[in-house]
C-alpha cells in the first residue's frame, strides 16, 4: 500500500509523465482512501492548469512591461560595484 508521502510524490509526477499501470492503480486505490492527499492532488492539478494561464495574462499587460530606460536603471542599480 503506498503512503502519503509516496502518493504526493505521484500526484505530482503524473503531471509531468504517464505513470506506469502499477503507480496509477496504487495511487487511484490511496486517493480513494485518503482525502488529504486527494484534496492535495486536486489543488496540484489546478495550480498545474492554472500557472501557464497566468503567465500568459501577465504577458499579455503592457502595464507589467519595463521601458528601456527602466530596464537601464535596474542595471546600473544591480550592477556589482568594485
């Protein structure tokens, strides 16, 4: 039987690759066991879905973007003083 600790760790990997049959069935049997992790693989699957929309929100704002010279200003600002 996998534990939390294992099932949170497939929740997340299955966001990134196909689980093999084995890791799919041993984390479908804890979800429906355990609703933390459940609930933890739904807020995984949302935030999964929903960073790329935001990022793409933020682009899309010419408000959120730096003009030159405010790109300049940060340089001299950030750059390493001897």
């Amino acid at each position: 039987m996998m534990n939390c600790k294992q099932a949170s760790e497939m929740a997340s990997q299955q966001l990134d690759r196909e689980l093999g049959l084995r890791q799919r069935l041993g984390l479908k049997l804890h979800l429906l066991i355990c609703r933390y992790c459940r609930n933890y693989a739904r807020q995984l699957a949302f935030l999964h879905r929903a960073a790329p929309k935001l990022q793409a929100y933020i682009e899309s704002r010419d408000e959120h973007r730096l003009t030159e010279q405010q790109k300049e200003k940060l340089r001299q600002v950030l750059q390493p003083r001897d």
